[in-house]
C-alpha cells in the first residue's frame, strides 16, 4: 500500500495556528515530551540541536522527559494533534508506522476516520528553518505568555499519564452487586488490536483485582471476526488470527482466576475494502459512505452467513470459557446492506424486512456459539434499531438470547421549553424509558432474558471525567431497574469503567457512603452538593448531536478562532466552532442559557464542597481530593463549552463587547484544568479516545486566547 492510497476525503486547507509564529513550533510544541527529539529532528529534517533550541525559545522544558508510553498507548491523541500540521508522509515517521497499519486504526480503531471528519486537511510538508528576526520576537512574546501564565510549572510534581493503572488494587470492603451477572469495559484498555499486542496489557492484574472486590463479574471488549477466523480465499485480510488467537485465550484465563467472565463485542459480518470483493464478489453489497468500503449482502448470497456461524463457532470452541457474546446489528460499523440505512439501494435487500435480515444474522451467531458453547450467553443488543419494527424482531430471535437495551433511550424530555427524545445514552435524564420497559416486557413474555445497558460513572455527555458526581440521578436511575426485574446488566460502554465512582451505589446509598468516607459531621454537606450536581445536570441540554458534536469531551482544549473556520464538526473528534452542528435542535440562545444554568448551579455545589472539606476528618482527605477533582473538572469542562457558545456567537455578531471577559475566563479555566491533570491522571483519558488533551494541549488554550486578546 501507498501513501496516497490513504483516504483524504475533500482534503480542505488546515486551520491556521497564529499564536504560533511557525509551523515547525507548532509541532514542537504539540509533540513536546511525547516524541523523541531525535525523531522530532528526523521528521523536521534538521539537527537534534535546532529542536531544542526551538523549544528552548518557546519556554519548553529542556531537555524534555519523553514519556514513550504515548506511543504505545495514546497514538489517537497525536494523531489529532498532528492532523492540521502535518501530512501522512511525515504522521507515519512520527508514529513509525506503515500505510497498510494508518489504514487499519482508521477503519478499525473506533470510528476514527469518522472522528477525523472523513476528511485529511490539505498539509504540506513541514520542514527546520531558521527564524525570521520578526519571527524570533513572535517567540519571545509567546515565550513570555507562557512563562507569566504558568511560572512554576517545571517545579511541580506530574503525576505521569496512564499513572492511574498502578493504582488499582482490592477494594476494602467487597461488594455484591445485583442482578444475576454484569460486565463492563475495563478503564485502562485502549480500544486498539491488543490481540495482535499483548504488550498494551488491556486488564492489568490489580484492576482485575480490584474489579472482583467489587463484584464485577465480567469484562467485554470488541473483537473482529475476520481478523480470528479467516474467510475461505481471502486469507492474507486475517494475518495474526492464530496470534490473536492464543492470546483472547490467554486473556480470558486471566480474567478468570479472578472470577471475571470475558464477553465479546460483535458486530458483523464486517464490511470490507474493494480488495476483498474481487475474491469474493457473491458477498458485495453496497459501497458505504467510507469510499471504497462495501457492505455485505446476506440476501443475494448464504455465503457470509455461513462463514459468520462457522466463525463464532471456531472462537468458542477454541475458547470455550468465554462467557458469551453481545451483537450490535444496525448503526456502527458497516455490515449487512441494511446496517446504514441504504439498504434499498441493494436490489436484493430493499425487498426484504429489517428484521428478517436481522434475525437471520443473530441465528447464525447463536448457532455457532451454541454448537460449541451450550451454556453461553448471546445477547442481542437492540442499539440503532427502529420503534416501528423493534418488536418485530423480538419474535423472530433465538429463545435462547437475551435482550439488551439502553435504558433511558426513548425517553421523552422537555428541556428549556425544547422536547426531544433520548436517544444515545445519558446520565443526566433518568431511565427507563417507557419504550423500552414495553420492549423489555414484550421480551419476557416470549421467553427471552432482559439485559440492562446504563451508564453509571459518564456519558458523551462529559467523558473527560472518570465520573461524573451526580449520585442522586444515579441512584434514581438504579431504584427505578429494580422495578423491572431485570436479568444481567451491562455497566458502561468503553468509558465508564472507571472501578469506584457511583459504582459504589450499586450496593449503597449516597447518605451510606458519604458517612463511611467523610465521617458523620461532612457527610450532610458532601450529599447537599451531590444534589446540587445531580439538579444542575438535568439541565445539559440533550441531543445526539450535542453529545458527539459539541466540545465537553474537549472543554478548555477546543481552540477559539477570530473568524469561522468553516469547519464541520467531526463525532468526538474536532469540535471546532460549528455551533450550528453543536447545538442541534436548541435555537443558540436557549443552548447558550442551559449550560449557563448548568454550570452556574454546580459551581453552587463547589463551594458547599469547600465548606464540607473543613469538617473532614484527616483520613477522608484521599477521598475528598479524588471528588473534587473530578466536580471541578466536570464544571470546567461544561463551563468552557457555555463560554465557547458565547464566543462564537458574539463573534458571529460582531459584537466585540464581552469577547474579552469570556477569554479571561477561558484562560483561568485551562489553568485550573492544567493543575488537576497534573496531579490527576484519570482527567481527560476515556478508552476508545485516549487523552482528549495533553498538558501543552491546555497551555496552548492559554497562547491561543492572549493571541485572541491582542486583536480585540
């Protein structure tokens, strides 16, 4: 495979990065303690000695601390943070990977071509030279910003990134949680082919440890059958299936010495590149909007749904202590031909029924997992499917699967005179829903198991935070599945596998563990401000389209630009300043005032954290730093996305009054946020996006809004 072989999509211009005098500063300073000087040295085609006195110019620290666990661990963060800077040629020597590997994370790794906004900015090469004496004052001011803003940072102790994983251990007291099993995604396991590279360790054993002294009985993570189990003629697409192989069991062994089940993720039969379908034509569907992507059509051909039974099959027989499986059948990855929508674009497909077309997947899965594997568990996941033919499905699935739903999708809602209708998981509106408490019923009466999907410790609604402090709605939430008698319970998708948080309330309420942790004088205080978060949080204005398009994933990362970048923006990925996206079906105004409101209200429940901290016994105060790190940061990530609504639509309006009080408050936020990710690695990771933001990404938020300042 090529370079240019690589997908570009409408390969638009890059943004342009003006607190930065150079483009080569920029990459210094993005990649700083992240990549090697001499790799920085190689890509930039100059000395090890001009790198560094680039960085010295700029107030870096040298020489720097390079961290190679970015690499291993957190490649998705300097692929975003090299996407408008640099092109693939020179992001390939920066990661030292190949094309054939670049095009594998981008169709595999989580929706990250998606993430990217289907698109590759136009870059050119960037390459050393030396500065301009106009550019060499440019760097003396940003030198002085930075240094002014952030005068001692080099005498602080870090905390290093990923540090949390060494933290784990047993828990003091074990837990029980309820209902007959759960599973969850484990916190430090990145969403990558660590299959292929055990080395990236998904468990750990002290995670695992500490899982089991909760009562957590299983762990989920995503496989690709394809990359197991190789298709008859098409062998050369599953290179590594017998490594991967070895190691799921190993995986699965591990797991299992501590009394935690392993459940697979599928979602199949995959769609594949052009390549593959010159081998095996009968089993083309239709081209995705990936551009050379197909789906597979299960219609014209028995093929892939024979090969899909076969499949299953060889996992479980090969590993027949995994627990079970759950399948996703619509929406995510291409699939079937109906799997995006554009099934009627298929000749053989549009004649036939969602659920005939479904069901038919699902029975090929349980037939080969219960050929091998009586006794494990197939659940069907109901993720992307339609209330007018949901019920449908149900009577056409195995007696044998279970039934799993999203809570709370489905629920109506009304918020700041704006209705709507769940869709997408949320913390901040209390499920179960109607429409799925009649699904669940409807399942039980046909024999069927229910499966409960909730988010207990974040959502998209805030995932920078290992959880959110909103016990109250979670306890809510939790008291109202008790009334459905449901059979399992899935804990969270890749984020949320945070192993504390409001897992605890599984198995206590919010009064019970504000007294065991803070003692009996602050434990009033401490439960008074988890109800002023839970009751300001009930005001995040809820939308799919504000969940992966607006920037609380990012909060005081996200740039602010003097004009609009014209930039759409991308699914967790780059929010840029399309607040038209961001607020979807809230007029700006009434988005603006939500999370106003939100924010305003949980600063409410801060202070009345600072005045629990002073009744505190010496011993809670390991406990206490853990809340308050996380409610600050949940309140600084929420309150820069009200601040950046207002920017841009002051700006949009010409209206330069207000503009610099929002950057002052933009620049105190991404100093409050650069301290508690120095002390507090968990802030800004989730699973499947790494770190939305390194420390240099918050100091350039700073550069960035005194650039902003001068121009006002």
């Amino acid at each position: 495979m090529n370079i240019k072989d690589l997908p570009c999509g409408i390969n638009p211009p890059p943004l342009v990065f003006s607190h930065f005098p150079t483009l080569q500063q920029a990459v210094i300073w993005r990649n700083w303690e992240i990549i090697p000087v001499e790799k920085l040295a190689l890509v930039l085609k100059t000395e090890k000695a001009e790198i560094l006195e680039l960085a010295e110019g700029m107030g870096l620290p040298v020489p720097p601390k390079v961290d190679s666990i970015w690499i291993e661990k957190s490649y998705i963060t300097i692929i975003r943070s090299n996407w408008h800077l640099l092109p693939y040629e020179q992001l390939l020597q920066v990661l030292d990977w190949t094309p054939e590997y670049m095009a594998h994370i981008l169709k595999e790794e989580d929706f990250l071509w998606h993430k990217l906004g289907h698109l590759k900015p136009n870059t050119t090469p960037v390459y050393y030279r030396p500065l301009t004496d106009d550019e060499k004052e440019k760097t003396l001011i940003l030198k002085r910003t930075f240094l002014e803003n952030f005068p001692d940072i080099y005498l602080k102790k870090r905390e290093k990134p990923f540090a949390f994983a060494r933290k784990f251990g047993k828990t003091k007291d074990s837990l029980l949680l309820k209902g007959n099993f759960n599973f969850i995604y484990s916190y430090s396991a990145s969403y990558g082919d660590f299959l292929l590279h055990p080395e990236l360790d998904p468990f750990p054993e002290n995670l695992l440890k500490q899982y089991s002294s909760m009562g957590i009985k299983g762990i989920w993570f995503q496989v690709i059958l394809y990359l197991l189990y190789p298709i008859d003629g098409a062998k050369e697409f599953s290179e590594g299936y017998e490594t991967r192989i070895k190691n799921l069991k190993k995986l699965v062994e591990k797991a299992k010495k501590y009394g935690i089940d392993v459940y697979l993720y599928l979602n199949e039969p995959r769609g594949m590149s052009d390549k593959f379908y010159l081998k095996h034509p009968e089993w083309k569907g239709i081209e995705t909007e990936d551009k050379g992507i197909f789906t597979n059509c299960t219609t014209r051909s028995k093929s892939p749904l024979k090969w899909l039974e076969n499949a299953s099959h060889h996992v479980f027989k090969k590993i027949p202590d995994i627990a079970g499986a759950f399948l996703i059948s619509m929406s995510e990855n291409a699939t079937h031909c109906h799997s995006r929508w554009k099934g009627d674009h298929c000749d053989y497909c549009k004649k036939r029924s969602l659920p005939e077309i479904i069901a038919e997947i699902v029975k090929a899965v349980e037939r080969g997992i219960h050929r091998a594997s009586p006794r494990a568990k197939v659940i069907v996941w109901n993720w992307g499917w339609s209330s007018d033919w949901e019920h449908d499905v149900l009577e056409l699935l195995p007696k044998k699967t279970y039934l799993m739903c999203v809570s709370e999708k489905g629920k109506v809602i009304n918020i700041g005179g704006i209705k709507g209708e769940i869709g997408d998981y949320s913390i901040s509106q209390v499920g179960p829903s109607k429409r799925i408490a009649k699904l669940w019923a409807h399942a039980k009466k046909l024999g069927l198991r229910t499966v409960a999907k909730v988010q207990l410790n974040n959502s998209w609604e805030c995932p920078a935070v290992p959880y959110m402090p909103v016990s109250y709605l979670v306890k809510e939430h939790l008291d109202k599945l008790q009334k459905n008698s449901i059979d399992g319970i899935m804990l969270s998708w890749t984020l949320g596998g945070y192993p504390g948080g409001n897992l605890e309330l599984l198995t206590g309420t919010p009064e019970e563990i504000a007294l065991k942790k803070f003692g009996e004088k602050a434990a009033p205080l401490v439960c008074n401000a988890w109800k002023k978060f839970s009751n300001a949080f009930r005001e995040f204005p809820f939308h799919v389209k504000v969940l992966y398009f607006a920037p609380m994933a990012y909060g005081s990362q996200n740039l602010l630009y003097p004009k609009k970048t014209g930039y759409k923006a991308s699914m967790i990925g780059f929010p840029y300043d399309d607040l038209e996206t961001w607020r979807a079906i809230y007029p700006e105004l009434i988005f603006e005032k939500q999370f106003q409101n939100l924010t305003e209200h949980w600063h409410e429940g801060l202070k009345i954290l600072e005045d629990a901290r002073k009744r505190m016994p010496a011993k809670s105060l390991d406990d206490f730093t853990d809340l308050k790190n996380v409610a600050i940061a949940a309140y600084c990530h929420l309150r820069s996305t009200y601040l950046q609504i207002r920017f841009i639509r002051l700006r949009d309006k010409g209206l330069k009054e207000g503009l610099l009080q929002i950057l002052n408050e933009e620049i105190k936020l991404a100093k409050i946020m650069h301290d508690i990710v120095m002390r507090d690695s968990r802030i800004g990771f989730e699973a499947s996006n790494h770190y939305f933001y390194t420390l240099n990404d918050l100091r350039e938020k700073v550069l960035n809004c005194e650039y902003l300042k001068l121009y006002l």
